[in-house]
C-alpha cells in the first residue's frame, strides 16, 4: 500500500522550509510530505502521483498550470497572502498566523487527519531492502534492477539506488543531475533534519520508480562507508514514503557486505562460462570464510536465458523478454505464488 502523499509549495524558500520543518515535528506523519519552492516540480510530481492534500501559497498558485494537477489534487488548501479572496471554489488559509493554526485549520477539514489526531501513534511502514550484486561482470544486473523496480512500482512505492562507480544513467536517460546521492549523504550527516524536506527535490522518476541520481564521481563513493550508506537506507525507510528500496550494488563501493546483510533478498546473476562459475565460487568461499552465510541464505541466482532483443531505451524496460522473465521471479521470490 502507497502512503498518501501531502505537498507543500512555497517560492519563498525560508516560509516553505520552517512551514515543513513544523509538520516533520509533529511526529510520524501520516503522510509523505513533499516541499517544493519551484512550481515545475510540483507539476511533474502530479504528473506521476496523486497528491492527498495539497498546501500551496497564493504567489505560486498564480504560477502554476492547474490543468496538470487538478484531476491528481484531491484536497487543496492556499496560503492567502492579500486580504481579498480571488476565487470562491478554492479553500483559503491565512498565511501569515502560526504553523500550528494552519495545520489546525487542515486538520478540521481532512477526515484522516481528523481521525490521526485522536490516535496515540500511526501505523508502521514495512520497508524491504532487495540487493542486486554479482561478481560477474556484464551480466545484466543494472537492467535487471531497472526492470524489476520499474515493474514494482506498478503496484508499489520503489526507491532505486546505484552504486556502480560509472553507471551512466545520466546519458543512459538522456538528462542532466544538479545533485545526487553525495548530496543526500551530506544532508543525512550534516543537516539529518532537513533530510525529509530536501529529497523530494533531489529524486529523479522513470516510469514511477523513484531515484536517486548516482554518484558523478567515484572518489565520492570511496569517501563513505557501508556502514553510513545502511543507516542512510534505514532513515529513508523510516520517513514512511517507500515499500521496496532496491541496492543496486558495485564491487567499488566500501562495506558492500554491510548493506547486502541488510537486504531481505539478494539476487546475483551468474552466467554458464567457467571465468563465471569460478568468481562465484569464490564470492561464495569469501562469505564462509568471514561468517557471513546470512547473506548466502538470502540470495537467489539468477542465470538468464540468452535474450534475443532487449530494449533500446530504459524507459521500455517493462517490455520485452527480460520484462517477462522479471515478471516470473516477482510472482515466484516477491509475492510467493
């Protein structure tokens, strides 16, 4: 089950951050709050997602194109900044009184809210860590992840995330990234706070997955260790927006036992050659040899069928004859059919 979402719109960055940083203190909200200071994103975020409740002020209301969001807003309150109300249809909240008042006045309308207040605490969100890792190369893992987090995300809310020193997706998707998971990580150590309120401007989305950019320079992923990326994995899960976060996983990468230990599944694809089945054979002597069979219990190989055709685009990874043998391990390994 999807959390429901809440988006808060604010060009003026200072309000729109001490607005949010308020509702995150208000405990475990029963909503995955978005913040947005440019009315594009929010566009592109309703464009893909239905937004429960939307709090938007009257500047950036002016600004925005109320045909991309108005079949996904269901509710939606505007911060009022002049003393005349310009349009009768629309729910005005002074914008100028305390956080507390405005969500009080959110709180009367919103039937969930109302039934959140009176509760002592909200329900919990089971996440799952899925790994992908091989010690053999070129065998499809990235694909693989893409597709099955892409096919997830039908049904799910997934959170994809690349390890690999050189992964391309930038050119891969055709897009340029102002930030990625560097930036994430200095957040989550310097600023935790913020975290919640500065993500939903960092993710990326192809065909309903979420996504962090990777990293654009592997002395970055050099500088952090497993031990920081599992507890960066674990505060995202705890903000209650994702079900599934997939690790896609890279030899690089420092502490790469330390986050695989934190996956329920594991998936390392292998290949019929001998280089394969001898770098398997000694992945697999490594775990034995530091204790570490838990891993070994949650992987399932993978060895895939050769492919006639795969897509020439990432945005049509849920076609083809990969699609079809991901859609067989989904319903086999992740809903137990």
């Amino acid at each position: 089950m999807k959390q429901k979402i809440m988006a808060i719109c604010d060009t003026e960055e200072a309000y729109a951050f001490r607005l949010a940083e308020y509702v995150l203190e208000k405990g475990r909200f029963p909503y995955a709050l978005h913040l947005f200071t440019e009315v594009e994103k929010l566009q592109k975020l309703a464009e893909r997602e239905e937004i429960e409740i939307l709090l938007i002020a009257e500047s950036a209301l002016r600004l925005l194109k109320e045909e991309y969001v108005k079949q996904k807003v269901m509710q939606m309150f505007v911060l009022q900044e002049n003393e005349k109300q310009e349009r009768e249809d629309l729910c005005y909240i002074s914008k100028y009184q305390s956080p507390d008042q405005i969500l009080q006045r959110i709180f009367i309308s919103v039937e969930d809210l109302m039934d959140w207040t009176k509760q002592e605490g909200t329900a919990n969100w089971e996440v799952k860590l899925i790994g992908m890792y091989s010690p053999v190369k070129r065998c499809l893992q990235t694909s693989f992840a893409l597709t099955l987090g892409q096919m997830l995300a039908k049904k799910h809310k997934v959170l994809y995330l690349n390890f690999e020193y050189y992964s391309g997706l930038g050119q891969l998707l055709r897009r340029e990234f102002s930030a990625d998971m560097m930036d994430v990580m200095y957040y989550f150590q310097c600023a935790k706070e913020k975290l919640a309120m500065r993500l939903p401007s960092i993710l990326q989305n192809i065909n309903g997955l979420d996504y962090i950019p990777p990293i654009q320079s592997p002395l970055g992923l050099r500088e952090v260790s497993g031990r920081q990326w599992a507890e960066l994995c674990r505060e995202i899960a705890a903000m209650g927006q994702y079900e599934y976060i997939i690790l896609d996983l890279d030899d690089g990468m420092d502490g790469l036992f330390d986050l695989l230990r934190q996956c329920y599944k594991i998936y390392t694809i292998t290949k019929e050659d001998s280089f394969a089945e001898a770098k398997i054979n000694q992945y697999e002597q490594v775990l034995k040899f530091n204790e570490l069979e838990e891993i070994a219990e949650k992987t399932v190989k993978c060895r895939f069928p050769v492919f006639q055709k795969l897509p020439p685009d990432l945005e049509l990874m849920t076609h083809g004859e990969l699609a079809e043998y991901v859609k067989s391990i989904m319903e086999e390994d992740i809903y137990g059919k």
